[in-house]
C-alpha cells in the first residue's frame, strides 16, 4: 500500500514537472509586506500563478542589496533555469546587463532602468500621471500652502514624479509650496519618519512620499495632517488622514511578457505605460470632498484620452528658466532623463 501510495506520489510530482513550460524569478530590493514598492510587485507575481496555474513556476527573493547580492541572485535563478527574470529596482540595472551577457538564451526584464541588451528589456510605468493628480488634491486641501514631500533618491524617476505632482499642485493652488527632504534610501521607515515630522514641524499640513514603506504617512496621521501615499493603497496604514496614492497595476504587463516569453515572440524593448494602460492609477479615499474628487476624475479621463498631459508648457524650473513654451510637452527622453525642479518645489534636485 505504501509502495502504491509512493507510486502516485510520484507520478503526481512528475507530471506537475512536466507541465511546467517556464520558470520566472524576481528580485526584489525590499520585502513582500513593505505595503508599497516591493508588494506591489509580489502581487503581479501572484497573478501570474493564479493565470497561467501549473504551467509556470515563479519564485522571488525579497530585500536584495543593489550592487552587492544582485549578481549572486540574477546568476543563481539563470543557472537553475529560469527563462525569464524580473529585476525590480533601478540600482539592479548595470548588474543585469552583466549577467544577462553570460546567459543569453534568458530574458531579463529591469524595472524603471534604460539600458537594453539583445536579452534585456526595461518596464516602468506613467506613475507621474496620477501623482500629479494626487498634486490636485494636496493643492486643493492645504491650508499652511507647506506641503511636504519625503522623497528616496535624486533620480529622474523621482525627480519627475515629484515635479509631476508638484504641477497637480500648482494648478490647484499656484501659493502653494512642495518641499522635498530626501532619505537616500528605497525603504527605512525610521529615516523616513524622521523627514515627515521634520516637515511637519515646518508647517506642513500635508505630506506626500515616493517611499517604499508607510512611515510618512503614519507620522502625518500621527499629527492630524493629511497623508498622500505610494505605490499601494495606504489606508490601512493611516485611515484617519489618508486622501489618495498613485498605484501601480503590474499584473497584466506580467502576464503580458510571459506569454510573449512563452510563445517565442519576445523581444527586447522598453514598456512605459500609463492610466490608459492600467499599469498605474489613482486611489482616493472618503476624505476627499466630491468637488475634488469629481476634478480628479475629469481630469484622469482627459489624461487617458491624450487631451491632459502634466508637463504640458509654459513650464517653469526653480530659477524661472521657460523650460517649455505654451502648448510644448517634453518627449520620453527628456522626461526619463529629468534633473530639474518645476518652480513651487523648495528643496535642492
């Protein structure tokens, strides 16, 4: 009876083997219950499961240093036969490049980077466009006009994300301010808190982030001011004071690429989607008056239909240097090399 039970054992775990047409890894720079950046991923990788069942394998490691553990990891997934790996932070990409050189028969895909290879593309998404919507309801419900912004590193990416908002801002409330404290880190909620409350102690009545963790936004609960998260849906975190998050969506493109990888289809490129896409959205709460939110909605709609682009001149930098004239929108170029502040940001690029 227990050979028999051996027997199916057996046969079962085989077959299950067998039925697996590809093997995908991830590596994450932080850990799958950050409540952002990193979760927000792991539950693309869960869709992932949940579409294609059996016939894939995925597997993740969670909190890896970039350029240190990297290499080790990217190598150790090529080498036990994933065809396809997912590396999810911008400090990831120079290490990917060089690993993906010496395993060409895998496709990498690098989140947020801008280098390619015959086997590496890159992914990000127009995160910028609900983060300037996001900017319409701090500019909308500030009352100090101080907003606060708790921002990771001095990288386009961010740079552009908090211009983006900072313009929501403006449009709303051109006397208000947007002021940046940077951290110098992706996820330490301690550093991150710390920036909050010095914002806070400003005069800030409402704080944003583009951090990984909620800790901003729970120092701004903790003080009565209003909390503008990222990456997820923070609400959780801070039900009292919570208004809104710009999220990302990473499932469909996930299932977008294996199935590319899948039927041999697949090619290096560089994906950039936005709101018409779904890879990214906007989250408000109940905290955000109707008029607000109905401004919001219009204006997301007017985004999706190509008639609402956030960087659309007259456009100003700190200095108030004319960056783009009336009716002017930088192209993806400009917009991914992004090193200057738009003029109601205080703070240092």
């Amino acid at each position: 009876m227990r050979r028999l039970i051996w027997i199916i054992t057996f046969l079962a775990i085989a077959g299950l083997s067998m039925a697996v047409e590809l093997k995908v890894g991830f590596v994450y720079v932080g850990t799958i219950d950050d409540g952002g950046w990193t979760e927000m991923h792991d539950r693309g990788r869960l869709h992932l499961e949940e579409t294609f069942g059996n016939s894939i394998e995925t597997n993740y490691i969670e909190s890896i240093t970039e350029g240190e553990q990297d290499i080790e990891i990217l190598e150790s997934f090529a080498e036990r036969g994933y065809r396809l790996i997912f590396s999810t932070s911008f400090g990831f990409m120079d290490d990917v490049i060089q690993v993906a050189s010496l395993f060409s028969d895998t496709v990498f895909m690098h989140c947020s980077g801008y280098k390619t290879a015959p086997n590496v593309g890159t992914y990000f998404g127009r995160i910028y466009e609900p983060g300037y919507l996001t900017g319409l309801i701090a500019g909308s419900m500030t009352k100090s006009d101080i907003i606060g912004y708790v921002a990771t590193f001095n990288i386009p990416e961010v740079i552009r994300g908090i211009n983006a908002f900072a313009l929501g801002v403006e449009k709303a409330n051109p006397g208000a301010r947007v002021h940046v404290i940077w951290t110098r880190t992706w996820f330490d909620p301690s550093l991150e808190r710390e920036a909050a409350v010095a914002l806070l102690d400003l005069g800030a009545d409402v704080i944003a982030q583009s951090q990984d963790s909620p800790a901003a936004i729970q120092a701004a609960g903790e003080r009565g001011a209003y909390a503008i998260g990222y990456n997820s849906d923070m609400r959780a975190f801070n039900p009292d004071t919570y208004l809104a998050s710009p999220v990302w969506n990473w499932g469909p493109f996930y299932e977008r690429v294996v199935n590319e990888v899948m039927n041999g289809t697949w090619k290096s490129y560089q994906y950039w989607g936005g709101t018409a896409e779904g890879t990214v959205e906007i989250v408000m709460s109940e905290l955000v008056p109707a008029e607000i939110r109905a401004r919001v909605l219009k204006e997301r709609e007017m985004i999706i239909k190509d008639d609402l682009h956030p960087f659309e001149g007259p456009l100003y930098d700190q200095k108030g240097t004319l960056r783009y004239d009336s009716g002017e929108i930088p192209d993806d170029s400009a917009l991914l090399s992004m090193d200057w502040f738009v003029r109601n940001v205080v703070g240092n690029p």
